[in-house]
C-alpha cells in the first residue's frame, strides 16, 4: 500500500512506499494508496493530494486522525516509522485542550507490537497485566523512549520499578497548568535516581488566561525538580496558529523548547 502524508514529521516512515506530497515522477505500480492526515490544519491538503493521486491510481481514500479516525489495530511502520509502537489507544481523562477523548474515546489496549518508543496516550492508565506485557516487549529493545506521556497523577512505586528495570533513554510527563506541578513533585521524588536528560516534560503554555509570566514560572519550576521542559504554546483544537502570536509569547516558547537555550541559563543537575 502506498501512502501519502501531507507534511513531513519526525514520525514519518521513510520506506520506499511512503510519500510526501504530489507523486514522484517514477512510482510504483498501481495499488491502494491511503492519505494519512494528522493534523486539522492540512485537511485541505489532504484533499488537493487525493486529487492529485487519483490521476494514477484508482483507489486513493483519505484518513487519519484529523478526520476522527479513531484509530483501529496499530500497524508497525505503516503511518508511522520503525521502532514506534502504540499499544493503547484512548484515554480516561478529558483534558479540554486534547483531541484525544473525542478522537479515539476510552482507553483500550491494542495487542503489543514491538518498539522501542511508546507512542500511546496514556499507558499508565492502562490495566496492571497490559502495562507489565509491555514493560517485558522492552526487555528486548534498545533504549526506551515514552514520547506519548507518563501520567504523573497514575505513577506508582510500582511503575517505577518497571521503570528502573529497563534501558531508558526518555519519560516524558506533562505539565500542562499550574495544578499539575503538584503530581509532577511527587513523581520528581519518586524519580529522583534518573538523570535530567531522561526526564523530559511537555508543557503547554497560554492556556485559559495564562500569561507570559505565569508559565515562565511554571517552566523554571519544571526545569527545577529535574526535567526538561518542553513549551508548546497553546492552540485551539481545529487552528494551525497558536491563541497567542505575539513576540513575547514566540520567544518564550522558542527558548522554552531547547533544552540547549534554557540549560545555559541555569545550574544542570548530575
Ligand atoms: S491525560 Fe493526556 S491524553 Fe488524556 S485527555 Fe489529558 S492530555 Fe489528553
């Protein structure tokens, strides 16, 4: 199957089946070819992509999760590169600046396809058995990394056992408001023996009257307890453009986004 993205991303496969963009001037013979769109903003794209396809191939379907895909059996390499894996879809919680809830509904566990970078939205909400199976799949595998988030609210000693079980390269947390920074203390303490440089934490900034100031705090107390924060400024959920565009609030996600800018600027733990 060929497939086509509108816009490149570090998760994008790289195989010689998966585009970017328009057709190539060699392509392959003719097959399916799915147009996987991520994000709102490039539905459009999408569509003109389709169109442009469906001059050389007759079976050309859009989807992905800007069109509320919900995401059925995940698929290694297929729409996003080797070596990620998700192995649940879904999450309990409704935070109201996340498409996940409305997209893919309740937290459900999908069978466990190897990787090494966890890409699910919340696998510490998953059961006891699922979280413990893939804490086994990574025995195997290189340095793990959490890029789709480690709940702070749902870590337990014994999620820090797996934890400390296996090669861990990165854990990302959130911190998306200032209420989160308490359940980010207690996983500070309970993660004490990990290095800064594992401990990364994504922080959205701008969110429900926040000012520059404010999540300048927050990001300094984040980085403080020991994780690299990582700013997103805060867009609404169907917007390419972030809420706030000013210069302040480009500059403060600019510095807040490179560990290599911020670290500069303050003492480095061990
Ligand atoms: S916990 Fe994470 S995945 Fe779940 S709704 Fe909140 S931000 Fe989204």
């Amino acid at each position: 199957m060929i497939r086509v993205f509108p816009r490149r991303t570090k998760w994008t496969p790289t195989d010689e089946l998966a585009f970017v963009g328009d057709p190539p001037l060699f392509i392959p013979p003719e097959m399916p070819v799915r147009i996987s769109c991520t994000f709102t903003w490039d539905r459009e794209e999408a569509f003109r992509l389709q169109r442009s396809w469906s001059r050389i191939y007759s079976d050309v379907q859009v989807g992905g999760p800007a069109f509320d895909d919900s995401g059925g059996e995940f698929v290694p390499g297929r729409f996003i590169k080797d070596g990620v894996t998700i192995t649940s879809r879904g999450c309990p919680f409704s935070c109201p600046w996340c498409f996940v809830p409305a997209r893919e509904g309740d937290i459900r566990e999908l069978p466990i396809i190897p990787g090494h970078i966890i890409q699910d939205n919340n696998l510490l909400a998953c059961s006891k058995e699922h979280v413990a199976a893939v804490f086994k799949m990574l025995e195997g595998q290189k340095a793990a990394v959490f890029s789709g988030g480690l709940d702070s609210k749902l870590l337990t000693p014994y999620h820090v056992k797996l934890l400390k079980s296996i090669k861990v390269k990165e854990m990302w947390f959130s911190c998306d408001t200032k209420d989160a920074l308490y359940p980010l203390e207690i996983v500070a303490n309970k993660l004490h023996d990990f290095k800064q440089n594992q401990k990364r934490c994504y922080c959205l900034i701008g969110f429900d009257g926040e000012g520059p100031e404010q999540a300048e705090k927050r990001l300094s107390r984040v980085f403080d307890l020991g994780f690299l924060p990582f700013a997103q400024l805060y867009r609404p959920l169907d917007s390419e453009k972030p809420k706030h565009n000013s210069r302040v609030w480009r500059d403060l996600a600019r510095k807040w986004s490179r560990p290599a800018i911020y670290k500069s600027r303050h003492a480095i733990r061990p």
